[in-house]
C-alpha cells in the first residue's frame, strides 16, 4: 500500500520534471505519450507559465508587502517532504537549482530563519552582552553609538568609545 | 482615585461571585449594583479623560523647551544594571543660542561641548575632536517628535502628589505604553521650571530597565556661563568630521515595516569603521529604533551573531538578509526588534 503511494508520487514528480528539463532543452522524447493526459497537459501549460514569469517581469504580479514574509514563514513552518531518491544527472540538479535562485531573486528576501534550539520564544533566550567598559564587542560599539549619536533620548555615553570614524 | 476604587472593587467582586450560590439574590442584586455603578466610574473616567491627556503632552512639551530654553547646571546620575555613570552638565543660553558643556565624570575623561545643532566631542587620550551631528533632544530633553500623536501609544498621566529629586520638587508623570512594542516611562519634573529631573524606563513588569536622574541642579542666575568653557586646549588637536550622507533605503529595495506608532525620521550612509553601513531610524516620539544594513561578507560572516542579544537597556536582533547584514536595536522590548527584522525584505532593484 505505501509503496504504491509512493510511486505514485514518483510518477507525478519525474513528469514534471521531464517537462521542465524537454522545456530546457534537454530531450527526453519519451514524454510525448504523457503529454496527451490532462494531467500531462495541465503540467505543460504550468511549466510554461513558469517559464513566462521567469523571462518577462510584467508577468509577475507584486504581491502586497508582507506576503513574502508570511509565505517565508509558512514555508518555515511546513513540515519537509520526505520523496525517494531518485538518480539524476548533476548537469540537471545544478540548473534547478540555479532556477530556483533566479525564481527567488526575482521576488524578495527575507531574514534567515533563526533556530534557537526548538525555542519558540527567542526574546527570553536573549543573549546578555558584556557591559559598557567591557573590551569584547568592538563591533557592536559602532553601532550603539551611532544609535546614541543620531536618536539616544537618554544619557547613554559609551564609556570606551574609540574615535570610531578615524579608523 | 478611581484607580484605587477600581482596585478595591475588583477583588470583592470575583470572591462574591465565586462563593455565592446563584439562589443568593440578593448578593446578585448587589453584585448588579456594583457592576452598574463601576460602568457609571468608567464613562466618567473617559470623559474626563482627552482633557487629561492633553494636558499631559501639553506637559511633556514643556518639559522639552524647558530643556532648550533655560539656564541650568548640575550633575546627574545615569543607572543601567550595574553600571553607574554620572555626567557634569552646563546649558546656558546666549545671543548665539543654545551652549551646552557636558564631562563624563566615570572612567576615561570625554567632554561633548555643544553649540546649537554641532557637538564636539573631545577624547583627550588621543587629542582627537570628533564633530557630530545632532539629533533629537538628550537628557533633560526628551525626544519628543509629534507630540499629539504620543496619546495613540501611550496612556500619559500626572500625579498630583509632589516628590522630591536633587532637593527640589518635582512632579511625576507615568507614560504607560498601550501595546507591547514599546517601554514605559516615568518622569519626574521640576515644579517650577518644568525642567525634566528624573527618568526612568519601564519595561512590561514594571521592572526600571534604565534611570537616570539629577543628583545637584541649579538653575536660572546660579548658573555662571565660565562654565561652559573646556578644560582642554584643543589647539593641536586632530579633527575628525565623520562622513555621514543622506540614503534612501526604500529605493534600494529594501521594504522595512515600521512597527505601529514608529515612523522613519532618518536615513543615512556613514562609515563605521569596516565597510559603509545605512542607518534608518524609527521613532515613536519617545523610544527609537535603528536598522542597520550594511554588505554582508561571505569569507568572514558578521562579528555579531544572529538572533536576539542585549547589551545594557538597549536590545539587539542581527539577521542576514540575502547578501547584506541586518542589525536592528534600540531601547524596545527584544520581540519589537525581532518582529521587525524577520518581516523585513529586500527586493533587488532589476537593473532596467
């Protein structure tokens, strides 16, 4: 029974990706008796419009701002697809994933998911940082007291600020 | 004292409620009678209500031109953790305008002299004068953008109680944050000058996460303007103008969701050391906010570490964000700055 299941899947996946690979130029004739099916058709005319957006850019549509990162978000939180491992050519897997990159870069970026050890609550775990006088940090000085320079309301002063511009 | 009646009803209440048997009518009559009378308290509250409020921030102005405009000088006392630092400060108002002296009194020697909107800060160890910009207002200011748009973010209230900071008298105003992106703060000013003699920040356990205060204050005629006057000869000094110009993020690409309440006040480009970094500063009109963005470097990462830190009463969030670094802090609570980073986005600008 599961291994029905999962040729199944494995059917649905290589006729995908025999289209998206004939679209790339990489022949494989033998999708053509595929192709006849609904589901061979529908692949067809996704793969296509995949192919649309990716060239021409007034095809895709600007979603509003927080949709990238809510979609981010959810793909975080969806749970990893567990697929069998099927033989490829590497010349195939690096133009995919090439595809993916220039499908992303066209879209947004997001911040990296941040995993704080099965955490869901990172403001809690927030790393204490040595205090002002404390050598450790040079980074994190500059930015603090370009804070303090441009918005400090308080009386914070960087006791051991070096002359920071000079350097 | 309606906050008191509230506090002494609201405990009475829920034990009748709890014990009584729903065949005591009367108690539920009277409980009735209590809940009609304390909707009667809350409508008169509100009522009473915008006319407070305004005379809060009405308040809160006056304690930012008072910080501009009148003579005054003193030691004060600034708190973090275990960290104390106490500052000299002179303001005095001449023909040219604003003149401010300030000597930090703890550790190495530093001295901000101030001229209007150009700070000089001397590092005497290095006889160095770093020339700085100026932005917004500092202690005894406030910060202060709009102020009329404060009262959508904060509950802003006066005591009528008198206290008692650096011998004078002073009166107390509590600025309660209406959501959780934001500190709280608690604000003493003098009586008589409304100049601002003691703040302290709030955070959502009422717990004091920074203070700072007056120690010795005097004001108006005690104030001798040879004050003003460094100690430092800063003849042969080297001079170092930062280089700080005007950027704007948004038409990069990059889309940072301001969290509510905060608005953009600045954008800028400055050196700092390894590589150029933006700056953009978010501001409620007391708290503040910086987003850092800056090329993120591939071979070596970022010395700070991604996720959550905290450093004193200022908390950090560091992320990267496709090839570029993130860095927000500020003095609001950690889950602000995390909020803001992880819902931030950077859409390259196609190169048409």
């Amino acid at each position: 029974m599961q291994s029905t299941a999962k040729s199944a899947v494995d059917t649905d996946i290589s006729l995908e990706e025999s289209v998206s690979a004939w679209m790339d130029g990489e022949a494989s004739e033998d999708i053509f008796p595929d192709l006849a099916t609904a589901h061979g058709r529908r692949t067809w005319d996704t793969y296509h419009l995949i192919g649309d957006a990716l060239r021409n850019t007034d095809l895709a549509v600007s979603p509003s701002a927080d949709f990238h990162a809510r979609l981010a978000r959810a793909l975080d939180a969806e749970l990893p697809i567990v697929a069998p491992q099927r033989r490829r050519s590497p010349l195939r897997l690096g133009l995919s994933g090439l595809a993916v990159a220039a499908a992303v870069a066209t879209v947004a970026w997001v911040a990296q998911p941040y995993i704080m050890g099965g955490s869901s609550r990172p403001a809690a775990d927030a790393r204490v940082l040595a205090d002002a006088s404390a050598p450790e940090a040079p980074g994190l000085r500059d930015y603090l007291e370009a804070h303090r320079q441009m918005a400090g309301p308080s009386a914070v002063r960087q006791v051991s600020f070096d002359a920071g511009a000079g350097r | 004292m309606i906050a008191q009646l509230q506090q002494f009803c609201w405990p009475v209440l829920g034990r009748g409620g709890l014990i009584r048997r729903p065949a005591q009518g009367a108690g539920w009559a009277l409980t009735a009678v209590f809940l009609v009378a304390l909707s009667a308290m809350h409508e008169a509250a509100r009522a009473a209500g915008p006319a407070q409020a305004e005379a809060s921030i009405q308040l809160l102005y006056d304690i930012q031109q008072a910080a501009r405009k009148q003579d005054y000088a003193g030691v004060f006392l600034y708190q973090q953790g275990e960290v104390i630092q106490s500052s000299r400060l002179v303001h005095v108002i001449d023909g040219t305008g604003e003149r401010e002296r300030l000597e930090i009194l703890d550790g190495q020697p530093r001295e901000y002299l101030r001229h209007n909107d150009e700070i000089q800060c001397l590092i005497p160890e290095r006889k160095t004068v770093l020339m700085e910009p100026r932005r917004g207002d500092r202690f005894p200011g406030l910060l202060l953008g709009n102020p009329t748009d404060l009262a959508q973010h904060y509950e802003i209230r006066t005591q009528d109680n008198l206290h008692r900071v650096a011998d004078r008298q002073c009166r107390l105003i509590t600025i309660a944050p209406r959501d959780g992106l934001r500190y709280g703060y608690r604000l003493c000013a003098d009586v008589d000058t409304n100049l601002l003699l003691k703040a302290q920040t709030i955070d959502a356990s009422q717990g004091v996460v920074e203070q700072v205060s007056f120690t010795s204050i005097r004001m108006g005629g005690k104030v001798d303007p040879a004050e003003l006057s460094s100690r430092w000869s800063t003849r042969d000094w080297k001079v170092l103008q930062p280089r700080i110009e005007p950027a704007d993020l948004a038409a990069q690409g990059w889309r940072i969701p301001a969290p509510k309440g905060f608005v953009a006040v600045m954008q800028v480009k400055r050196s700092m050391g390894h590589s150029n970094v933006n700056q953009l500063v978010l501001s409620d009109g007391l708290a503040a906010i910086s987003v850092f963005i800056e090329p993120y470097d591939t071979q070596r990462g970022h010395p700070l570490s991604a996720g959550a830190a905290r450093r004193g009463a200022i908390n950090i969030y560091g992320t990267r964000i496709a090839d570029f670094w993130l860095t927000a802090l500020g003095e609001v609570p950690a889950a602000t700055l995390e909020q803001l980073a992880t819902s931030t986005e950077y859409v390259p600008v196609s190169s048409q």
